[in-house]
C-alpha cells in the first residue's frame, strides 16, 4: 500500500516538473541549470567555510572527555567466585 503511495506521488511530481520545465525554452533551461549550479556550489562552499571555521570555538569546548571507569561488578564477581578465589589463592602460595 504504501509503495502504491510512493509510487503515485512520484509520478505526479515528475509529471508536475515535465509540465513547468517543458514550458521553458532550451536556452532558459541552460540558464536555470547554470543559476542552480552557482546557487548549489556556493552554499556548498559557505557550508564547508563556515564548519571548518567554527571547529574549536565556543560550541567545541563545552565538550569534555571523561575516563572511562574499570567496571566494578566484575571485581567484585571475580570476589564471590570460590573457584577463581581457589585459583587466586593458589597464584598466591606459589602453587
């Protein structure tokens, strides 16, 4: 159902489009592909000025990095094993 639906908007927006740009002349579209690259290219490169600049500035540094902490449920697991604490043991006296 839902594809019919995609499918159904697609065509109608395709056929919108077909019916605004077959109206214009050959050498209108050339100017309107031209204007949309200029358009396109340049928020394109003010974008990417813009980020570059901004890197290290106040919206940078609010940021910080926290160690990450040894998880202490396994220690204290590895405490209540009787089996790893037999093995501890024995590490210990040399066993």
């Amino acid at each position: 159902m839902l594809k019919k639906i995609i499918n159904k908007l697609s065509e109608w927006l395709e056929d919108g489009l077909r019916g605004l740009l077959g109206r214009i002349t050959p050498g209108g579209r050339f100017y309107l592909v031209v204007t949309m690259l200029f358009v396109f290219s340049g928020l394109s490169i003010y974008m990417t000025v813009s980020s570059i600049y901004n890197i290290g500035k106040e919206k940078g540094e609010m940021l910080q990095i926290e160690r990450i902490e040894a998880l202490k449920l396994q220690l204290d697991q590895a405490k209540k094993d009787s089996i790893i604490n037999k093995q501890l043991n024995d590490l210990k006296n040399g066993k």
